[in-house]
C-alpha cells in the first residue's frame, strides 16, 4: 500500500512543479495578441508522467478556439523550455484543452437570474 502512496506523492509534486513552470513559460515567453491572458487551471499527468493534459482558459481574446490552437502550435517550444526547467528524468508530452468552467458557471448563472 506505501508503495501507491509514493506514486501519487510524487505525481503531486510533478503537476506542482509542471504548473509552476508552464505559468512562468506562457506569461514570460508567450505573448501576442492572439492569447490575451493564459490562465492554467488545471493539469492532470499520467501515473507514469509520460503525459500531462493541461486545461487552459484566456481574458481579452476575440476567439478561444483560435487562441487554443496558436497555444498549441507552441507546445514544442513550451516543452522544451520546460523540460530545462524540471529536474525529472523525463518531461511530459503537453497536451491543451480549453477549461469552459468559468463561461459554464456564467451562463449558469445567468439562467438563474432570469
């Protein structure tokens, strides 16, 4: 049973360090028109942390989708940066997904109003 502990201690610690770092990388070396203001929500990594889904949401872009698809046309270079960053044997494949909570919690709401 320790055993499983460990494995999920230390796939703590790579989501927190990985989303230290992907913050850092997309506010400093991610910036154009186009993404407006990243905000990483969420990530999940893989028990064997060969894989992290990381789930985004922008500010101040006229298309979501379009800034989705510009964030990950990046993912090469973010990985890159992020695997100099991170003292792992191995850094994650990066996949971004759009995080709709916020604009589902609006629309929610907006329903409840009326």
């Amino acid at each position: 049973m320790p055993h499983k502990m460990g494995n999920k201690n230390t796939n703590n610690r790579a989501k927190a360090l990985i989303a230290k770092h992907l913050r850092e990388i997309i506010s400093k070396d991610i910036k154009g028109k186009s993404f407006g203001l990243v905000s990483v929500n969420e990530i999940e990594v893989t028990s064997d942390l060969g894989l992290a889904k990381i789930y985004v949401s922008f500010l101040g872009v006229k298309d979501k989708f379009d800034a989705l698809e510009h964030l990950k046309n990046k993912g090469g270079m973010i990985r890159s940066s992020l695997a100099h960053m991170l003292s792992m044997r191995k850094t994650p494949e990066l996949r971004f997904y759009l995080d709709e909570s916020y604009d589902n919690y609006e629309h929610i709401n907006e329903l409840l109003k009326h």
